[in-house]
C-alpha cells in the first residue's frame, strides 16, 4: 500500500468514526449524563396541613422548616437556621417576624433581616400547588434567590 493511499483510507476511516460518535452522542445524551433529582416534601392540603393555625414546624432529617401562610395567603416556607450563626430562629406570630434569641436577630415576614447581628435573609424555599390535588409541594435543594 502506498503512502498516499494510507493516509486517504485513515483520513476517511477517521472521519466515519468520529460522525459516527457525533451521532451516538447526540442521539443518546440521557445514557451519557446522570440526571439531577430535586428533593422535595410534599404536604397535604392547605386545609390538611395548616387546619387553624397559620404556620408551621416541619422536621425534615437535620433541617427545620417554617412553613406559614402570608398575609395576602400565599404558602411560603422558609429554613429556620439564622443566617449569622446558625441557630434556629421562630415565628412570631403577633409581630409578624422571625426571632432568633441567640443573638436578637429579627427577620420580616419574607425572611429579610431588620435588626441584630443578621446581614443576610433567611433561605426562603420554593413552594408550588400542584394543580390537580391542590397539595402544597415545597423544593428542599432550591431557594429563591
């Protein structure tokens, strides 16, 4: 075999093969990639999960939610570690804000810090309805930005 023909049938044999793994790749990327799961709680009913009272605890593994409904009755959820040094903050209900007695950290309603040591908000979970069964659904690894 000459030279020449050598590198023509390496070159073609080249190209074949890699327009051959362009399109193995592109056709099954899913075989090739893992896909990402969120964690997510999912609660009951409005009426189930907050029955007379307008907020709650909810112990998930080594976290602590605060879930409650908000003045204009939208479900929000929040995480109850205080933004400074971590301790767990609570609800007050007659105030409308979030205390954290360690320091005197307090956060508004939507989690912004208002006083004390606290610089940033609280991490305020996204919370979804499904449509169907009208279930409160609240994403444990995603957070408003």
């Amino acid at each position: 075999m000459k030279r020449r023909v050598f590198f023509e049938q390496l070159i073609k044999f080249s190209s074949i093969s890699g327009m051959s793994l362009l399109t193995l790749f592109g056709l099954f990327p899913s075989f090739f990639t893992t896909k990402k799961t969120s964690a997510k709680l999912v609660l009951g009913t409005e009426e189930d999960v907050f029955n007379q009272a307008t907020h709650i605890t909810k112990q998930i593994n080594d976290r602590t939610l605060i879930i409650k409904k908000s003045t204009d009755g939208a479900v929000e959820a929040f995480d109850s570690s205080c933004t400074h040094a971590g301790c767990p903050v609570r609800w007050n209900e007659a105030d409308q804000t979030f205390l954290c007695k360690c320091h005197g950290g307090i956060f508004d309603s939507q989690g912004m810090p208002v006083a004390g040591p606290p610089k940033k908000p609280l991490n305020k979970l996204i919370v979804m309805k499904r449509d169907l069964t009208q279930e409160i659904v609240i994403y444990l690894d995603k957070a408003h930005e």
